[in-house]
C-alpha cells in the first residue's frame, strides 16, 4: 500500500484546522504516501543520502547552489487574507491544474496531489516550513521553502 490513511496521517491537523479548512472536494486529493513509499521517492527524486533539505550531501542535486535562483518572499502573501500563491510562484511555475505533485517534508513524510489542489490550499502546506520541497512529477522545476519565509526555484538535472 503506498498511501497513509488520511485519517491517521499525523499532519490531518493542518488540512482540517477550523481556522483554513480545506474544501472536501479537495481533501480527498491531499494523498499522504506511507514512510516506506516516501522513502523510496525521496532516494529517487530528492536524495539517497541525506534524510532532510537541512542535510543535503555533494552527490545530491539540490546541494547545487548554483541551481537555485535568489531567495523569494512567500511569508507576506502567507500572512495576508489573499488566498492566491505569491506572484512569483505563479509567474514561474506554469503547470498545469492536474499535475501530480509531491510535497516533501522529509524523507519519510511526503504528500501527493495535484497542482491545482496546492495552488488553492499552499498555505496549509506551509504550517510546517522547516524546509519543505516542491516536486512536480515529471516535471525539472523544483521549489524550496525555507522557515525564514522565503523559497527559492531550481531546474533539476
């Protein structure tokens, strides 16, 4: 099985919070994998030496300083009554609604959805901002948010 029950995924909290709810319609798309399966997709997509963004290693291709653009401000379209993505995200990430994303907390903490289902809910993803990743499946353009409130933009290799 690949997928945490959404119930007893330990993050529930942040998608069923009374404060940002996240629409129904949405939430059934919101698909935490099992630490096994995230595991597995964190080795293939993100790194099979270093468990977090906080420990990436030479081998791996986030370690790259050089891929990442400069350091872009998310926490004030965060903080404002707006729902929409801050404008650069918007700007540079051109996928489409329906493309399977992979949100990575960690090495042992991954969600699957839809880009569509993040653009509309971003925030709640981001109540843990300790260095998440944002992978769009098939997709080279990766996205970094960092706890200072800013995220940076890279091509994968």
């Amino acid at each position: 099985m690949n997928y945490t029950e959404f119930d007893s995924y330990v993050r529930k909290w942040i998608f069923t919070h009374a404060s940002m709810p996240v629409a129904e319609a949405d939430l059934v798309q919101i698909k935490p994998f099992t630490q096994a399966r995230s595991a597995q997709l964190w080795c293939e997509h993100v790194s099979s030496q270093s468990p977090d963004a906080d420990h990436f290693e030479k081998d791996d291709w986030a370690f790259d300083k050089k891929i990442w653009s400069d350091a872009i401000d998310w926490q004030q379209a965060w903080d404002s009554d707006e729902p929409e993505l801050p404008a650069a995200l918007q700007v540079d990430i051109k996928w489409e609604d329906n493309t399977t994303i992979f949100f990575c907390y960690g090495k042992y903490n991954i969600i699957e959805t839809k880009w569509g289902v993040f653009k509309r809910n971003w925030k709640n993803f981001l109540f843990f901002d300790d260095g998440p990743l944002l992978l769009g499946r098939k997709q080279k353009q990766a996205v970094w948010f960092q706890s200072n409130g800013t995220f940076q933009l890279a091509t994968r290799p």
